[in-house]
C-alpha cells in the first residue's frame, strides 16, 4: 500500500515542478522583448557611466605614461591641492554655484509658466507650433549659438553695436572686453537653450492631469490662478522636486560650452565666466596634468550626491511621497 501512495505523490510534484517551469518560460517569453529593448541603454550606460569609474586612481596618482596607470606613483590628495590653493580657486567656486542656483530657479519657474500656456492653446496646429519654436534653441549645437552670440555682440559686425544701439541712442559696447554684462548674458542664453526641454517635461505632466479637478473648480467659481495654485502646482510638484533634485546633483558641473564657447575664450572676461569646467580644461592644456583633470571630476560628483541625498533627505521629511528615494 505505501508504493502504491507515494507514486501517485511523486507523480504530483513532478507535474507541479513542470508546470511551475512552464509558467516561468512563458513569463520570460512575455518579458524577452521588454529586456531586448532595454539592452543598448542599459549596454551604453555600463560603458559610459560604470567602466570609466575604474579611472577613478588616476585621481589619486602622478600619472606616467611609461608606466601606465597602475603602475604610476601614488600621490594622495595631492592633485586636489590644485583647486584649492590657487587664487582664483574662489572665484571658480562662486560662479559655478551661482550661476547654476540661478539657472536651477529661472529655468524651472518659467519652463512651468510657458507650459502652462501652452496648455492653453487650444488649437492643435499652434500649440505644436509653439512647441517646436520652444524647443528648437535646445537641440542646437552651443558652436552654433556661439556663433549667433557674434553676430548679436561683435564690435564690428554685431547687431546690437551697428543696429539696434544706434537707435536707441547709446553708445557701441565692447561685449567680448567688459565682463560686468556677461553675467545676463550668460543666464538669457542658458534660459533661451534650456527652456523647451524643462518646458516639455512639464506640459507632459499638466496634460496628464485629469481634466475633472478643473472642471469641479469652474463649478466652484475658482479662477484660471486659483486653479493653477491648487490644482496644476500640487500635481506637478513630484516631478518639479525630481528635476530640481537632478540638477541640484550637477550643481557643481557647468555647461563647458557656454562659458568657454560663448564668451569666446576671452581673457577678459574670467572674473565672470570662469568656472570649475573651463578652469580645469585650461590647466590640463597648459600643464597636461591629467591627475588634476580626474581629481576635479572627482570632487564635482562627490560633492553632488552629497547634495542630492541632502536635498532627498529634506524633501523625505516633509512629504515622502514626492522624495526621489
């Protein structure tokens, strides 16, 4: 009796084993095509985000040529001194904080206002219009713009100088030699070329919104202000917060080609639009000291996840449903 009890058992499992199996093959039937789609992103991420952290000694070393990376003296901190004892170490500090908290709140507060109206178009032909003429100026080379910004600014040529200024009156300005406008005109140029994808973003999260909020607020009696305080803000917030906190990661790393494409590389300008990114570069093509380039690369990333877990952390106290993690 007991050999006729366990088979029909051991029969049992084995058909409960296949089927689980079968469930697993079909499951990862369904979901092959999802990782196949995903594999160049996740193949391009390993190679450009994870290998090159392996560099991370060279940091760390007086780098040798002849000996190669793993063979070159270590050197400690002592490529970071680079950065920190020179006079100008201020300087380059300051403006890229400041540029880049600058950026952070104009690019946000008015990506969201112009998404805002062009929600409100209600003509679908317009509103993709006004979509492409936003987000144009993004997908420009910075060569380009810098180019466009001679022909608005050159002393000889500029639209500014031999147009627009004589019109008005004032005297022609040596853009490229006084370094007190570059700060505006810096931050217009940054707004004009960052503004669509920020904007972008943004409209698809309004456009995601379920349009019965607003109508029970038009029953209501509440304005086109009212609704845009109590309805659009609070269900944008989350991913206002989650760009916010991306960029605040990258608060110490500045676009290379609008301060050192734009201005033109003038030295009279430096006070002003010289920053971690194009001092470093100019000193890696005067010294050629590739452990300084590393170590600065190494202390902006730092210094940036410490930013964003500080930010996450502040954000996650007050609401932790709009915190990244």
């Amino acid at each position: 009796m007991a050999e006729v009890t366990v088979k029909p058992l051991e029969t049992d499992i084995r058909a409960a084993a296949k089927k689980k199996i079968g469930a697993r093959r079909s499951k990862l039937k369904m979901v092959m095509p999802l990782f196949i789609m995903m594999a160049p992103g996740l193949i391009y991420l390993l190679i450009n985000n994870y290998l090159p952290m392996f560099g991370l000694a060279i940091a760390f070393k007086d780098i040798n040529y002849a000996k190669g990376i793993l063979g070159s003296d270590w050197v400690g901190f002592k490529n970071f001194e680079y950065l920190f004892s020179t006079k100008d170490a201020f300087v380059i500090t300051r403006n890229t904080i400041l540029y880049n908290v600058v950026f952070i709140f104009l690019n946000t507060v008015i990506a969201i206002a112009v998404a805002i109206m062009l929600n409100e178009i209600k003509n679908k032909l317009m509103k993709s219009f006004y979509q492409s003429v936003v987000l144009l100026p993004f997908l420009i080379s910075m060569v380009i713009v810098a180019y466009l910004g001679v022909a608005f600014l050159s002393v000889d040529v500029g639209i500014l100088n031999k147009t627009i200024l004589p019109l008005l009156g004032l005297d022609e300005i040596s853009w490229y030699s006084e370094a007190k406008h570059w700060p505006f005109i810096l931050v217009l140029i940054n707004l004009w070329k960052g503004l669509g994808f920020l904007c972008v973003i943004y409209l698809a999260a309004i456009i995601g919104i379920d349009k019965e909020y607003y109508e029970a607020a038009t029953l209501d009696g509440a304005s086109k202000l009212q609704q845009i305080k109590y309805i659009t803000i609070p269900s944008i917030m989350p991913v206002i917060i989650m760009l916010t906190l991306l960029s605040i990661g990258k608060i110490f790393y500045s676009d290379f080609g609008l301060f050192y494409q734009v201005p033109m590389n003038s030295g009279a300008l430096y006070d002003t639009t010289s920053v971690i990114d194009t001092y470093v570069y100019r000193g890696l093509m005067q010294l050629g000291d590739i452990g300084m380039s590393a170590a600065a690369g190494l202390y902006q990333s730092i210094v940036g996840f410490i930013l964003v877990l500080l930010s996450n952390y502040l954000v996650r106290r007050k609401s932790k449903d709009n915190a990244l993690f």
